[in-house]
C-alpha cells in the first residue's frame, strides 16, 4: 500500500462511500499527487445545525439539518435538499462531492453542495414541513445565495419545498432573489421542464449508450425501480418513444407485464391508491423481483445502494441508468462489469436536473425567460456532449464508464483549482 493509500484510508469520514472507492480506484491511474487528493477529499464546508419547530400537538421538536459545500472551484455550489429519517452528515458531505463531479461531468460552472434534514416527512403535515423547511433556511441563510450555494429538490422535496425556501430566503434579504434556490414552481421563476428534466435528460443519455450496443428505445423493454417523481417520468418517455415499460416498482412493491404495462392508466392507479402496487394491468411482484425481471434496460431511480452482492447476479438487462445517486455498491459494479453489463453512472444518467436548474439560474439572474424549445434543445446538447466525452475518454466504452466519467470530472476540477492558484 502506498502513502497516498494510507492516508486516504485513514480518513475514515470521506473513506465510506461509493464515491471515495472510486476516487482511490482512479488516483493512481490519473497519477494524482498528494495535494490534489487532499483538495478532493474534504469538503470545503460543513454546516450543521440544530433548529425548534412546534408541531401542530403543541410541543416543541429539535431538528438537525446540514448543508455541505464540498467544492466551488468551477463556479456556486450546487445540489439539492433531501429529507429524510436516516440522514447523516457523511451521506450529505459524499452526496455534494457526487455533485462537484456531477456538474463538472456535464461542464455546467458550478460546484457541488448538498443539504438535508433528519426528518420522516410522513409524520408531518403540510404545514409543519414548511415550518421545518423555513427554520432549516434560517439556520443557513449565510451559506447559501445566488452566487454562494444554490439548493434544489432531492430526495423527498419539491417545488413546494423550494417555494418556501424562496419565501424565507428573500424575507431574511428584504429583497428579490429567485437565483437562490431553483427547481421551484414556474409562477416563482421556475422551469416548466425541470420537473422531468431528470428522466429527460436520462432518456438522452440512454440512447446513446443504446447505440453503441446496437439497441433502440423502440421494441426495448425497460425495468423502473422508483415511481416517484423521477421514476414516473421515466416511464412515461421511454413509453412514448416505444420502450415496453415491463415492470415498475415503488416502497410498497410493484408490477410487472411483459407486454408492456399501459402507464397513463398505471399513473391513475397511483393518483387514486398512493402506490403501483396493486395494479389491475399487472402481475403484483416485490422491489427484488424488479431488478431481476427479463429486459434490457434497467432503471434504478430510487434510493441508493439498491444493487448489491446479493442481488447483482440476477440482473438481466445489458445497460443499467442510474437515475437515483448512487444505486449500484461497489461490489455490484465489478460483478457488472465482469458481466459486460454497461452502467450508466449517476453523475452523467441523472444529471439533467441539475443541468436545467443552471438553465432556470441564468434565466433568473438575466431576467430573461427562453421559449422551452431552447431549454430542451440545450439540454440534449448538454447531455449527448457529455455521453460522448465520457464515452471518448473510456477508450470507446472499454473502460467502466463510472470511472471516465470520475476522472473527466476529476480533472476539471482539479484544472479549475490549478487555475486559482490552489494547486
Ligand atoms: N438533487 C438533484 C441532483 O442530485 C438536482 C440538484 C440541482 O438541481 O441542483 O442532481
């Protein structure tokens, strides 16, 4: 084991996640030196705080909440807020440095950050969740800002979410500042497509890597695991460009057809019942049953660490997308690829949000608004010209495409702090 091996696996803090396995598996094909890894591994930032809400009983709960910056060397900070039960600092610190990369991949200029608060948001009501979400801004009102650190939706917020964070936002400045937070609702300065845009910006991805195994959307069959915001959109426009959609899944569990299950009536199932499960068009199946069903085109667009050790030897599609950060252990990852399954990593499949929420910032901090076709032209632009970046530096597609797109976010990066004077 070599010195920089050492010291990177003493930090035991940076050393958990997916996202340092990688690092580390890359530094020495890169030729990395000491003070560039030491600039990769710590995050710049770390805020935590502890705020009260009183809950509609009348009593008095102390929530905790973090936003990380992890770096900014290429622009603002950039990434979303997730609430969620199990959050800890060490997913929200790895989860910003996915965003660095993520950003950098697609080569939009901005860094990555990442926030959150512990909370189950099934406990709460609407109104409590505002007031949660209103405290966690107040606690961190200094650290973000149009040209600072930039939230958006994650995990279990939405546009509501960022209307309110909008709202206190500007309350604590006393004035108009729609660039700090985006994803949020058109009539507030928002973009129509950035609610699918995550899926979209998938899809464009997704043909391409098709293409370089000779498959096309039409005919394909696709798996989707995750009928959340992300998940639903997915199956929707693989759906409209011919795909058979053959099974989807959500926590209560799924549905399969292998003919195709029809997804404008699978959607009102779920308006009318809160979830896919149960749907009269399909065969009822379990989450793991999903992600071993017969397709060539598997979606994982829920939560992380869903494909693992156990479970990877019964995938049978040839591509994966992650939508969801982080989807695939490491373990996962080199049974795919001995299995010549090609993975689709989280910072290039996923990052079409991220990429139109640049597109709402520049259009709020120029108060000028682009007709929507030059929003989903530049976003096909944006995403196929990073698809084939990748795929160029993976020595056409004969590397891991995680670890090329790593190391082309790696190098911007790290080019970006040369140029400042940090290298
Ligand atoms: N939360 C999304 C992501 O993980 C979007 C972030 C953004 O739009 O800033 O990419």
């Amino acid at each position: 084991m070599t010195k920089q091996h050492e010291q990177l696996h003493r930090d035991e803090t940076v050393l958990r996640s997916m996202g340092m396995t990688e690092l580390r598996s890359i530094y020495e094909d890169m030729g990395l030196t000491q003070e560039e890894l030491a600039i990769l591994t710590r995050p710049r930032r770390i805020v935590t705080a502890t705020f009260p809400v009183t809950l509609k009983n009348g009593r008095i709960r102390m929530f905790l909440g973090h936003r990380v910056l992890y770096n900014d060397a290429r622009g603002p900070a950039k990434g979303g807020i997730r609430f969620h039960p199990d959050l800890t600092v060490e997913d929200v610190s790895e989860l910003a440095f996915l965003m660095a990369l993520k950003c950098a991949v697609v080569n939009i200029p901005f860094g990555g950050s990442k926030g959150g608060v512990k909370v189950n948001p099934a406990e709460l009501d609407s109104h409590e969740l505002e007031q949660v979400t209103r405290a966690y801004i107040r606690a961190v009102a200094d650290d973000i800002g149009p040209y600072k650190d930039i939230p958006a939706p994650d995990v279990y917020t939405d546009e509501r979410t960022m209307a309110w964070i909008l709202d206190e936002y500007e309350r604590i400045m006393r004035r108009h500042q729609p660039a700090v937070v985006t994803g949020k609702p058109p009539a507030l300065g928002g973009i129509e497509a950035r609610r699918y845009s995550t899926a979209l910006g998938g899809v464009h991805v997704l043909e391409e890597a098709m293409k370089e195994r000779g498959l096309t959307p039409k005919g394909a069959r696709a798996a989707v695991q995750g009928f959340g915001n992300v998940g639903e959109n997915m199956a929707r426009l693989l759906h409209e460009r011919g795909c058979r959609v053959v099974a989807v899944s959500d926590v209560n569990g799924g549905t399969a057809n292998p003919s195709g299950l029809d997804i404008e009536a699978l959607r009102r199932h779920k308006a009318g019942s809160g979830t896919v499960a149960g749907f009269s068009g399909g065969k009822r199946i379990s989450n793991e049953e999903l992600l071993a069903v017969d397709c060539e085109i598997l979606v994982p667009a829920a939560l992380s660490n869903q494909l693992h050790a156990g479970n990877a030897k019964e995938v049978k599609a040839s591509i994966v997308l992650e939508l969801a950060n982080g989807p695939t252990t490491v373990d996962a990852d080199d049974m795919f690829y001995a299995r010549d399954i090609m993975v689709v990593p989280d910072i290039l499949a996923n990052a079409g949000g991220v990429v139109v929420s640049y597109f709402e910032w520049v259009q709020n901090l120029s108060n000028d608004f682009w007709p929507e076709e030059k929003v989903l032209k530049r976003l096909h632009r944006t995403m196929t010209t990073a698809f084939s970046d990748v795929h160029a530096r993976c020595r056409g597609g004969k590397c891991r495409l995680r670890k090329a797109a790593y190391e082309l976010g790696v190098r911007r990066i790290l080019d970006a702090e040369r140029l400042r004077g940090n290298l």
